[in-house]
C-alpha cells in the first residue's frame, strides 16, 4: 500500500473510533489502541510532511498562541430564548402557539438546555472552516483554533452527503468530573481556578493558546442549523439534528420529541431528577416547536424566536459570605470543617451551611472567615464552597486553625497517617459521636426505628438517659417525659416502636453497629457467609478477607471494631435486651441470580453511582472484582468505557450494559 492509502486509512479508523466515541456513546476501542494508532499516523506525517492535510486527526492543535480573537459577523444573528418559570406559564406559552397556528396540539423538540458557551461552527465542502462564539448575537469572536482542539468536533463530516457550505450550532460545555480535576490541579499549582464548569468552559475557549485550550475536558452538543447552501430536505427539527449526527457532530441524547405542554411538562420533570446524575451542567430545558414550516408561520420577537422556549431549574450556586467557620464531629470521629454561612437560596433552598471537607482542602481554596465565596448544592448532596472570590476579600479576613482537640468532648485529635482527615478516637465516650452512633442505629435501613428521630436523640444524648444504642431498651417513659415537648402519647408511641424494633434481620443488625466501611451490601455478606454473632466477632482479618467483596482495608475495619471491648460489651448488652433475628436463610437462585459470577465494572453510569451499582450486583450474588481476568464472568460497561471493555473483548468476556443491570 502507498504511504499516502495508509495515511488515508489510519485517518478514516481514527475519525471512525471518534464517532464511536463521540456521537454515538458506543466506543468501539480502546483508548490505547486509539494512541497507537494516532502514534503510527503522526509518525508518518513526520515523513512525509507533504501528505499533511488540514483536517487530519493529527491538526487539532496549533503550535502557537494567537494574538487576539478576530471578529466574525454572524450571517444569521444567533438569538436566545424565552422563559417560563412555572407550569402555568408553560401552558400559556402553548396556548399560545395552538391559537396562532390553529391547532389542538403541537408536537415539540424537548432538550437539555446546557449550561456552557453556544458556539457556531462553519463547514465548507466537509470541512471545518470556521468557529465563532456567540459574542452579542451580531458579532463574534473567531475561536477556530481552539474548537479544533475539541476532539468531539469532527474536522472533517462524515460519508459524502453535506452542503457545500454548513453551519452547525450548539453548546460548548465543560464535563463535572474534568471541572474538579482541573480545579483541584490549579488549586496544587496555585493557579486561577473557574467558580462552575460553564465559566471554565469560556474561559478555556477564550484562551489565545490552544495547546492549553487542548487539555481542558470540553464536549460539544449540536442544537440547531445556521446557514446551509443547499435546500433543507426535512420537514422536523429532530429530523435535521438526527441528520447532523449522521454528518459525525453529537447531538445530546437525552432530546425527545413530546405532545403539549404535558408531555414538555413530563420531560421537564423526568431531566429535573436525571440533572445531578449527569456528567454535565444543564441549566433548564428547552421546547421547540418541532415542524419546521410551523416555525417559519410562527416566527420571531425581538431577540428571540417566538416558537421556543426556556424552561429553567433553580440554580445551583450562588455567592455569598463566611459568617465563621467552625467543624462538625462526624459519625466515625472525622472532623469536619464547615463554613457558617450568610443564609442564601441554592437549587431552590436556603442554605446556612457548607462544608470545607478537610484541612487541606481549606489551604488549598485559601478559605477564610469573612471571604465572599461561591457555594454550590446538587440534589442532595451537602453544600460545598467551590471557590473564593479573591477580588471581594476584605482587609480583616481571618484565617481558620484546625482545632487540636475534640470541639465535643476534649480528647486530642489524630490524624491518620496518609489520610487527610482529622479524627477524635473518643467512639462512644465521644458525645458527638454518641449521637450519631444512636441515630444510625435506627436509622431507616438499621434497625428503622419510627418516631425516634434526630433532635429527640440529641436531647437523650444530652440529658444522659441513653448512652449506646443498648440503653435505647433501657428507657423508662418518665424519663421520656421529663425532655423537653416529649408528652405522655408521644413517648407512649416511641417506646412501641423501640420495642417493635427488637425483632430484626441479622444483616440489619450487623449494619446497624456502624462498623467504618461496613454497608448494607457488607452487612449482607457477613451475615449470610458468617452466619453468627460468635463468628463474626472471632473472625481473623485473613478469614475476612476469605468473604466475597470484603478487602483488606474492610476486614480490618471490622477486626478493629470488635477489638474494642467497649463494642463487645454493646452487643452484648443489644442481645441480652432481647434482639433476636430469623436465621439467615440462604438464598434462592431467583433472589440472586448472579450466585457465583464475577463481575467487573467499567466506564460512567447514568442511573447508578458506582458504589450503588456494586451494592446492587452483590445483593444479586456476584462478587465484584477491580479489574478484567480469565476468571471474570461478566463485565459491565458504562459510557466511555476504555481499557477494561478492550480486554474484555480480547479475552472473550461477555459484555453487558448499564440497562442490562436496570432490568435485574
Ligand atoms: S436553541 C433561537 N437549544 O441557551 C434559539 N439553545 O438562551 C437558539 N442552549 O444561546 C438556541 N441548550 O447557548 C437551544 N438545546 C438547546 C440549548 C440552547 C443550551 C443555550 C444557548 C443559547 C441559550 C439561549
């Protein structure tokens, strides 16, 4: 073969690897073979520099920073969007649009509306000519060199059926994950660090060097068509960006086509409750009207066309100022730094508190009392503070000193070796620690005490009625009714359930010690490989890490945790108040239908975090390895599935994807 058909050859498998990837969400190698391959193609180049083509896979990124950002006028302005705010609004929205277009019902293009940087992109004869950001909707700037470097961008369109002249719009954004990493390793490096993804997102494009643009985690989504040479062959708005992905360019997979304002009202709600589980940030969603002649009858206001609109999530961040910071003594004794906040409305709630996480993650943000800071809050994770505003620092800001003993009960603080936290070794002697012991204890997925809930334990905690889950059996309803607002029914009502919770499952009993590291799923395996309290408490760290899904650093956990007499003494004294459980029955082949099978977990999932998915496989039965042997059964793969999906392929393991584990 010719160098040149070679050439031609390695660019035509690596565009297709990228498509893959890319659009279709289904990579087909390995991320190491794509670097071989890319090696081979650049080293050939090296060679042969006269078969270099602008558009090879190798011409992503410019060698030079650019000097500033030409100006490009948009020929067809780039507008924005209406909003609507509630479901009343929405339904006026399409009410509006039935009585302009004479209609009983409008079907609509329903979207994620990203939360990045909108961007046009100019295609001529299939290749990538010209990018520009959106600017004022007029004029933008010339940003071609950095979108090139963004690998989702296809340089050249795919097969041999484009316009003469295309231009594709969309949203540049920033991926969460690639968001953190790159924050934290600016942090390190003490460079300027971005408050969310979307401003890291601009910023990375707004970069005259695009070596650096290069490295930032972008991914592109295509939501419209701007200027097209040739007569547009479809009559519906998802039929031409289902034909943009046919060209090689992503097109979110989340859009659907819906009915009315309930069916955008369904689809509003369904990517409300997908929103912290995806890996990017989406700001709202978006209905178009989807026939293309409908929209063209329907037209334009002002700035924005009159057949679309917004409709928006409560943001989640906001800024605001560290009122003081002091730390919270966490179940385990890790002590936590937490920023008292000015009271502010993030993701739809007032948030007073933030938390800091560790000592070094303080330093590392350069956090102080008095700091105006970003703080965020997806779903239902705990308020974290992104990022300090240095501009807005004042003169008498205060920086935090970790406490060197416990802020409840005096005892020095350690700090493990190797681990960034600060603990109190004071367990149970610990008040706080006390608390948090008790309230697992009957916490829902423990042994779900009804009616016994957080305050009303920190008030037995403090009045000294209860000091281990054991005393809970102990409680006498004067002494009930002597806490505060406790009267006669209510405590009536608490002592059923205390006592009604004494008959309980062995796992839940085992989960409901609090063991470090010992979850539901653990919890499980013990129980069902151990079989009893004796053996458990007996057990060896050797003969632990025996047990499937239990790894040296659990096993020790646990061999830690009944070394304290203190612990014995508690489960002792649970069993002598009359705990009993069934006998752990040993499940059917229909409860666990994995009983026996290997199974490894790769790439990003949608629905599951990994450590639920891990929990779910093992409550199947499998036992779930870190990575890809002979001996595994099964892997399954997630998005963006790399290495482990290669070997896997290689040795003949059979492959399964995330909705293969929905359906079990
Ligand atoms: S359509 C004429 N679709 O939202 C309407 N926009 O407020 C053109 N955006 O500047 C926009 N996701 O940056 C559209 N699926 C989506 C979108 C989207 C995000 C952004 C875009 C635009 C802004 C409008």
């Amino acid at each position: 073969m010719s160098n040149q058909n070679t050439i031609e050859q390695l660019r035509q498998q690596l565009n297709e690897y990228a498509y893959h990837y890319y659009v279709l969400d289904d990579p087909i190698t390995s991320d190491s073979q794509y670097d071989d391959l890319y090696k081979q193609l650049l080293a050939l180049e090296k060679q042969h520099p006269h078969l270099i083509t602008t558009d090879s896979p190798t011409q992503r990124v410019a060698d030079k920073p650019l000097d500033g950002f030409k100006q490009i006028k948009h020929e067809i302005p780039m507008l924005s969007l209406g909003n609507v705010f509630s479901s009343t609004e929405l339904v006026e929205f399409d009410k509006r649009l039935l009585d302009l277009a004479q209609l009983n019902a409008i079907e609509y293009s329903a979207e994620p509306k990203l939360d990045g940087l909108a961007v046009s992109i100019v295609y001529l004869d299939g290749k990538l000519f010209q990018a520009a950001t959106r600017g004022d909707g007029t004029i933008g700037e010339d940003i071609t060199a950095n979108i090139k470097t963004i690998k989702a961008i296809p340089l050249h369109l795919r097969g041999k059926n484009y316009p003469a002249k295309l231009e594709v719009r969309g949203e540049v954004i920033m991926t969460k994950s690639g968001f953190d990493n790159y924050n934290k390793q600016a942090e390190i490096k003490g460079e300027k660090t971005f408050a969310n993804p979307r401003n890291a997102a601009a910023g990375s494009l707004r970069q005259l060097d695009p070596r650096k643009t290069a490295k930032r985690p972008l991914m592109f989504y295509a939501y419209s068509i701007g200027v097209i040479s040739d007569e547009l062959s479809f009559s519906t708005h998802i039929d031409t960006l289902n034909w943009i992905k046919t060209l090689g360019i992503p097109v979110n997979n989340l859009n659907q086509q819906v009915i009315g304002a309930s069916g955008c009202q369904e689809f509003h709600q369904m990517i409300g409750q997908l929103r912290d589980t995806l890996n990017y940030d989406i700001d709202g969603v978006v209905y178009k009207v989807n026939n293309l002649a409908l929209q063209k009858k329907l037209g334009f206001v002002t700035k924005s066309p009159r057949w679309a609109t917004a409709h928006k999530y409560p943001a989640q961040e906001a800024t605001t100022t560290i009122e003081n910071i002091d730390v919270q003594v966490g179940r385990t004794g890790s002590i936590t730094p937490v920023a008292r906040l000015n009271p502010v409305v993030v993701g739809g709630v007032t948030v007073t508190n933030a938390t800091l996480h560790n000592e070094d993650e303080i330093r590392r943000k350069d956090v102080r009392i008095g700091d105006t800071v970003f703080v965020r809050r997806a779903g239902d994770v705990i308020p974290e503070v992104v990022k300090v505003v240095l501009q807005k620092r004042p003169k008498n800001s205060k920086k935090f000193k970790m406490p060197t003993h416990c802020p409840v009960c005096d005892t020095k603080l350690h700090r493990i070796e190797g681990e960034a936290v600060l603990r109190c070794p004071a367990g149970l002697f610990c008040d706080a620690q006390r608390k948090h012991a008790i309230k697992h204890f009957a916490s829902r997925k423990a042994l779900n005490i009804d009616g016994l809930g957080d305050k009303l334990i920190d008030l037995m905690v403090d009045n000294g009625l209860v000091k281990t889950p054991a005393g809970l059996f102990h409680l006498e309803k004067n002494e009930l009714i002597s806490l505060e607002r406790m009267a006669e029914k209510s405590a009536n009502n608490v002592l059923i359930s205390i006592e009604n919770s004494k008959h309980t499952s062995f796992d839940k009993f085992i989960y409901a010690l609090g063991i470090r590291e010992v979850g539901e799923a653990t919890a499980l395996t013990l129980a069902q490989q151990l079989k009893t309290i004796d053996r458990i408490t007996n057990a060896t760290t050797e003969e632990l890490e025996q047990l499937p899904d239990i790894g040296p650093i659990v096993a020790k956990r646990i061999t830690q945790f009944v070394q304290d007499k203190h612990n014995l003494l508690v489960i002792d004294e649970l069993i002598k108040a009359g705990i009993t459980w069934d006998e752990i029955q040993t499940p059917t082949a229909d409860e666990q239908p994995l009983l026996g099978k290997t199974i490894v977990l790769t790439g990003s999932l949608s629905q599951y975090t990994r450590a639920t998915a891990k929990d779910k496989l093992i409550q199947l039965g499998a036992k779930v390895a870190g990575s890809i042997s002979k001996n595994t059964d099964l892997l399954v793969a997630g998005e963006k599935a790399g290495s482990k999906l290669a070997k896997a392929e290689t040795l003949g393991v059979e492959v399964r994807d995330e909705a293969w584990l929905v359906s079990l």
